[in-house]
C-alpha cells in the first residue's frame, strides 16, 4: 500500500467541501490514514512548498499555457509570474484553516492525482474533484493577483508525498 498526502485549501474549507472532498477519495478505495486541520502561517507555507528556480518557472509556465489557451499572451516573464504566483501562493494558504489528510491505497498517489484533476479548474474535466466544484482558472485567478482557487493540494510524486506527510505528521501520529 502507498500512501499521499493532501490539504483541502481554505477555499475548500470556507466552502463547507471538507467531507464531499474526502468522501471522493473513500469512494474510490483509499482509506484515511490520519488527519488534522490546522492554520498555517507564511512561514509555515514557505517551507513547505519548493522554492527552487525550476518549480517557479513550472508555475509560470502553467501562464503561458493558460494564455495560449485563450489566445492570449503573458504581460510578464515566466520567471517574474512564477515568482508573483509563489507570493500569492503564500498568502492564500496561510489565510485560513485547512484540513491535511494522509491517504491509503494501491497507487495512492497517482490514484490521487487522477481524481483531483489538473491545476487550472476550468480545464479539468467533470468527474474530477477540480473540475466538479471549480471553474476557476489560471487566468482569471492571474489577472486578479491571486491563485486559482483549485480546493486542494495533492503530492505529485513519490518524493513530494514523503517529505509532505512528514511535514505535517510526526512518526507517532502515522501509522
Ligand atoms: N498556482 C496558481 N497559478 C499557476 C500555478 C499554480 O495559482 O499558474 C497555484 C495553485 O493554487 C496550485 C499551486 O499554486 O495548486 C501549486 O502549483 P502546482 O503547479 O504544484 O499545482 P498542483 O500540484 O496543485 O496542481
Ligand atoms: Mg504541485
């Protein structure tokens, strides 16, 4: 069995998602391992998401992506948008409760993935939690100075999900 890690993000929590969310993830065969809500603070989110030049430039990749899509160009470089989004990353996450879960299954990271959907809301399909409770996007949520509002945050890869569970669980409150 392999476990992930996901937050339900304030805007999940202030929209009352917290047990629809997690409901998807019982659905589909994945078992709750250990959970807690809490209040980051900046800080607290600064450390836990990257802060290396190739995940900002990946943030403001998904722009440039985002404006391709619509016919549209980025007014700014990948590099000064990622670094924009980043902030704004920080100031949302710490700007209210959140629910961090460890879940538990076959493949539970990829499984995981497959069932939030991608980043930008307004591109993920319906079915997906993303594409279900969001139409947000990328764009709009950019020219607004802020992030995409997407619900939650899921771990990416085998690594991110390691070093994000102990993030946010000591070694007596896994099992
Ligand atoms: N984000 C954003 N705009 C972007 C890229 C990312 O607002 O162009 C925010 C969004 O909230 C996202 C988070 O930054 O969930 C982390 O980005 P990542 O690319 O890791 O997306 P995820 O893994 O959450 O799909
Ligand atoms: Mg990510």
């Amino acid at each position: 069995m392999e476990k992930t890690l996901i937050i339900v993000k304030p805007d999940g929590v202030k929209r009352g998602l917290v047990g629809k969310i997690i409901t998807r993830f019982e659905n589909a065969g994945l078992s709750i391992s250990s959970a807690k809500m809490l209040w980051l603070d900046k800080k607290k989110v600064n450390a836990f998401y990257p802060n290396d030049k190739e995940w900002i430039l990946m943030l403001g990749k998904k722009n440039t992506e985002a404006a391709r899509l619509r016919g549209e160009k980025l007014g700014r470089s990948e590099w000064e948008h990622g670094k924009l989004v980043r902030k704004w990353l920080m100031d949302y996450t710490a700007s209210g409760p959140v629910v961090a879960v460890v879940l538990e299954g076959s493949d539970a990271i990829m499984a995981v993935r497959k069932l939030v959907g991608p980043t930008d809301c307004s591109q993920a399909t319906p079915g997906t939690i993303r594409g279900d409770f969001s139409t947000d996007s990328i764009l709009k949520a950019g020219k607004e100075k802020r992030v995409i509002y997407n619900l939650i945050h899921a771990s990416g890869n085998t690594a991110e999900a390691k070093k994000e569970i102990k993030f946010f669980f000591s070694d007596k409150e896994l099992r």
